[in-house]
C-alpha cells in the first residue's frame, strides 16, 4: 500500500507538476527573450522589449474586465469568469485586440518610431481603464488579479503546455523566417530598402512573430518582465555578434536557462511557499546585467 501511494506520489509531483513547469519555464523564457530581440532590432533601440507593444497591456485589460467585472453581474458567472481557461481566453482577445491596432497603425504609419509610440500609448490607455476598475473592485477580485500579474509556471497542464507550445513554434519559425531581414534592419531601414527588403511586409512579420510569442505567454503564464528586455543585452555582451543567426539560437538557450533558473530559485528546497515569479527575474537578473556592463564597459547593440 505505501509502495503505490509513493508512486501515485512521485507520478503527481515528477510527471504532472514539475515537468510540464521546466518545459513551461523554458517556453516562455525562449519565447519572451526572442520577442525581446526582435523588438530591439526592429525599433533599433536597446530598452525595447516584448511588451512594448502593449500586448501585455491588453492582455491585463481582458483580464481585469473578467476578474472585476464579475461581482458586477454576481450569481454562476463569477465561478465561470474565475475558471483557468475563462481567464486563458480574455487575456488572449485583450491581446488580440491591441495587436489589431498596432496593425492599421502599422498599415498607415510609415516611422517605425511612430509604431513603437502607438504601441506605448496603447499600453497607458490600457493601464488607465485597468487602474479605474481597480479603483471600483472589492479586496477579492482586486487580489486575484494581482496574484495572475504577478505571472507563474506551475498552473499549466500537459495539455495547455502543448497548445503553448504550437504558438512557440508558430512564433520562433516567423523570427527565424526573418533572419536576413533582420540583419539588414540593423544598418537602416533606408539601406535595407536598398538591398530589396519589403520593410512593411518585414514589419508585419516581426509584429506577427513577437505578437503570437508574447500574447500566448502572457495568456498562459501572466506577465513575465525582464527576460524579453535582459536576455537579448546579456548574450550580446558575452556573444559581441550582431548577426542573427547566431544570436538567435544564443537568446533562446539563454532565455531558456534564465527562466529555469529563476524558477527553482523561487521555490528553494525548504521553502514552504513559491516566490513571485516576476520578482525573482528581476532580482536575479537586473544585478547580472548591471555587473556584465560595468565589465564590458561598452554597450553592444
């Protein structure tokens, strides 16, 4: 009898728990680090990263409405409304609904600049409604909704990893789709006009790819800050290569490692309880860019 409750045991916590968390961790940290790269390449700035679209923003908003929104209509719809895929499903359409706007901005816009300020003020409007239904929720909601912004790996099972996993590999196939492309942004968007490259369709490309990247992420897992901005500056000063195909497969093993790494530290042995996993990010990782800079004593970009 103790035999098969030790093995119940060690299928429940080995086989459906902490394995589809690492391959969660390294999705999301792959995903988030290669988004972020993209974004710096395509903005040419180095403090861009995945959500500076406002994708993240979007996704809290379709989140907030549910969460918030819910004591509002009261009865069987709060336990709908608060289920995993309820909340799965709103983040996605907040997402959703941000994308297609950066789109027929992108459509209209010719300043790649002019983008990436749509996108921020996208992300303040998105921040302002969600910041006047805090204002109105009860302690409740308010604190399950800051629970899901806090991000985490752990609720996700074998069937929502594998349907993350689709949008990953949707996502990483476009990124690399990019590569030549890439590169020659990096010289210019006047300069990669001169070697033929279609700069709205490469675009659309690159929104496309780090939308499908980050909104799924973000849907499944919450925001998680840091990785997408830090991954991309950490493999360069070790890697100082500006060519993506290098860079790429670098930022996703990178990516990967951060974000397992963050996660046992978030729940060391002994430990009765699981950090947040946005914190830890940035407690681990803001010092580790800080130090390899101070090191370098040069910005790669």
């Amino acid at each position: 009898m103790n035999a098969e409750v030790s093995k119940e045991t060690y299928r429940y916590i080995i086989l459906d728990y902490r394995l589809p968390k690492a391959f969660t961790a390294i999705i999301a940290g792959s995903g988030l680090a290669i988004s972020g790269l993209l974004m710096q390449t395509m903005f040419r700035n180095p403090l861009a990263g995945p959500y500076v679209l406002g994708l993240s923003s979007g996704a809290s908003l379709g989140v907030a409405i549910v969460i918030m929104g819910a004591t509002l209509i009261g009865g069987s719809f709060v336990a709908l409304a608060l289920s995993k895929w309820t909340l799965v499903i709103a983040s996605s359409l907040g997402s959703l609904m941000v994308l297609f706007a950066i789109v027929l901005a992108s459509v209209r816009l010719r300043d790649t600049m002019a983008i990436l300020i749509v996108g921020l003020m996208f992300a303040s409007l998105t921040g302002a409604v969600v910041s006047i239904l805090s204002y109105f929720s009860p302690a409740a909601q308010l604190q399950q909704y800051i629970f899901w912004s806090f991000g985490s790996l752990g609720d996700l099972s074998w069937e929502e990893v594998g349907i993350l996993a689709i949008f990953w590999f949707l996502g990483i196939s476009l990124a690399i789709f990019s590569i030549k492309n890439l590169n020659s942004l990096l010289l210019g968007e006047a300069y990669a006009r001169s070697l033929g490259v279609n700069i709205r369709r490469n675009r659309m490309l690159i929104i496309l790819a780090t939308s499908l990247l980050a909104g799924s992420i973000t849907a499944f897992c919450g925001p998680i800050a840091f990785i997408g901005l830090a991954v991309p500056h950490l493999i360069r000063q070790v890697l100082p290569v500006n060519n993506h195909l290098i860079l790429m497969p670098a930022v996703i093993l990178g990516g990967a490692i951060l974000m397992l790494i963050c996660d046992i530290v978030s729940q060391l042995p002994g430990m009765e309880f699981t950090l947040p996993i946005n914190a830890i990010t940035s407690i681990i990782g803001a010092p580790v860019v800080i130090w390899l800079l101070i090191r370098k004593q040069k910005f790669l970009f």
